[in-house]
C-alpha cells in the first residue's frame, strides 16, 4: 500500500510543508486540511498542476474540514500527520501568548487524527510547540514515541546559517546543534559545533558566538518582526518535511526534535528537545550526546521550565 501524509492546516506553513512532502514524490497521496471553505481544495489543485512541471506523481488532495470533525474522514489511512494548525504569531507576541487559543485547536485536531489515523505517527509544528507536542499526545493517547515536534531541526539550521553567514563559509561545511525548548530556554551547543570538521570555537571568539546563540533564540521572532502579517513558514516547513521524509522512509536520521524524555540526561518524563532517531514508529530512540556541563545544566533547566507548562495544558 502506498504511504499517506496529512498536513493539517493551509496556512503558510501547512501549504508549502505539502508543497515539499509532494515533491518529495516519496508519497502516494498528500492531504492538506483546512477550515476556510474551498481553501484546501484550491491548494491541491495548483499543486496538481505542477507536477508535469516539477516531474512528480504524488496526488494532492484538499479537505475542508469542520467544528465536529465533519471532512477527518479524508484523512484515514495516514502514515503520518502534520499539525500546523492553530494561530501564528504577531509583532511583540511570545509563542506562549498562543497557549491558550492554539491548545483548544490542537486537542481538537488530534482527537481526530487518533479517531481516523490511530497508527499515524504525529508531527506537532503549532507553537507553543513543546506544550503542543505534549497536549497533542495527551489528546491522542498515542505512544509516546509515535508523537514528537518539530523545532530543534528549525532551531539548528537557523543557528547553522547564521554561523556560515558570519564566516563567509558554505552552509554545508557548518554542522550546529540546538537542543531544549523552542523558545526562552533553547540550548544552542557549540560544544558540538564545527566548521570544517574542526570546532567552532576555534573558528571565532566565545562573544561572537554567544551573539549568534542569542540571534538563533530570537530568529522566529526576528521574521515575524519583518513579515508583520505572519511567522516563518519556509525553513519550519523544509525541516517538518524532513521528519515526515524520515518516518515514512523508516530511515533512522537522527535528528534534533522535541521528544520524550525518559532518562536521558538525567531528565525523565517530560517532552524536550534532544536528538533522537526517526523512523516508521516515530522516536526509534534518544541519542544522548556529550555536553558540557554548562550546555548540560541550561539543557536540565529547560526541562523543568517546560515541565510546568506541559503540566498546564493538561487541562486544558
């Protein structure tokens, strides 16, 4: 049988992350959801319309769906499940300034899924995306591994460029890691960073990269201060594409993520961001890495800050 996607969400973000699954052409069929009436549909049908242009055959199909779960129908049968839906930021909002509004929309969305894709594996891109990821395996009752977030793939790639930007380098020679929370408490590692295989420390002084670390804290807030009307959707969509490419692909990249942690790091039961391994079941594992112990206290901080907050969207 052939592999299915759902985004969920025609947004910015939900249209150009089905732009990419599609033109992956590792799909069968691509189903993007939206509330707005005929938006869904529309967006198929353009996509549909490249593909003799681009040379894919994934099909893409649109589905409006409603406050009751009327169109969910469309989605049954998906591997695996994108969640982008919920609000974007604004200029001078806070991810957690969404938690409310996006967490009823969430839970919403993800009974859905477990009610027409129970074996889907859930990719939660909604900010605020750690208190999401967690809200959305509470609303699914899924295994804890078949849900995770995207945001250290995001976090990581900002930090990537910004570093190759600032040393006039090749992207592809810079490798970057950020671990944590998508947000106040990020964990840029440049312990584990290197330019040309050698470290980044090497490559420029401790202050420069401490602007750089706090540039990456800041990078969504940075596009949304630009776009005015919305947040990024270009690099967040590549980076949810890549996950949804690794499950259905059963790869086992490892790959930042925010993920369930249950011991690693000496942090237990709480969803954060770390690297982990990603297949056809989600979390195949977390892969630990080495930090150093200023790395690893900010990392064990970030856990107990999401912690409290993951706690409140329970009841959400």
């Amino acid at each position: 049988m052939g592999k299915k996607v759902t985004v969920v969400g025609a947004g910015f973000y939900g249209s150009t992350t089905a732009q990419r699954l599609a033109e992956y052409d590792i799909f069968d069929t691509v189903v993007i959801t939206d509330i707005v009436e005929g938006k869904p549909a529309g967006l198929a049908l353009d996509l549909n319309q490249s593909r003799a242009v681009e040379g894919f055959e994934t099909k893409v199909v649109g589905i409006t769906t409603g406050p009751n779960g009327e169109g969910y129908e469309g989605i049954e049968g998906s591997d695996v499940v994108v969640i982008t839906a919920g609000l974007p930021r604004k200029p001078g909002m806070s991810r957690m300034d969404l938690l409310e509004t996006n967490a009823k929309i969430v839970r919403q969305v993800s009974e859905n899924v477990a009610k027409y894709a129970p074996n889907a594996v859930v990719i939660v891109v909604s900010n605020p995306l750690d208190e999401m990821t967690a809200l959305a395996q509470l609303a699914t009752q899924f295994p804890r591994n078949r849900v995770l977030g995207q945001a250290g793939m995001l976090d990581t790639a900002r930090f990537t460029n910004f570093v190759a930007e600032a040393l006039n380098v090749p992207v592809k020679s810079v490798r970057t890691l950020t671990l944590g929370s998508h947000g106040d408490t990020m964990v840029p590692v440049p312990s584990k960073s290197t330019v040309d295989g050698k470290p980044l420390r090497d490559a420029m002084p401790a202050e420069q990269i401490e602007e750089l670390v706090v540039k990456t804290r800041n990078g969504g807030a940075e596009v949304v201060a630009l776009l005015k009307t919305g947040s990024a959707y270009y690099a967040p969509s590549a980076a949810a594409a890549r996950m949804a490419k690794a499950v259905a692909e059963d790869s086992g990249e490892v790959m930042p993520v925010c993920a369930w942690v249950d011991g690693e790091y000496g942090i237990s039961g709480v969803y954060l961001g770390v690297e982990a391994s990603i297949g056809a079941e989600g979390v195949k594992r977390v892969v630990e890495t080495d930090l150093d112990a200023d790395e690893l206290t900010s990392l064990k901080a970030a856990a107990e800050a999401v912690r409290a907050k993951q706690a409140d969207v329970a009841a959400m």
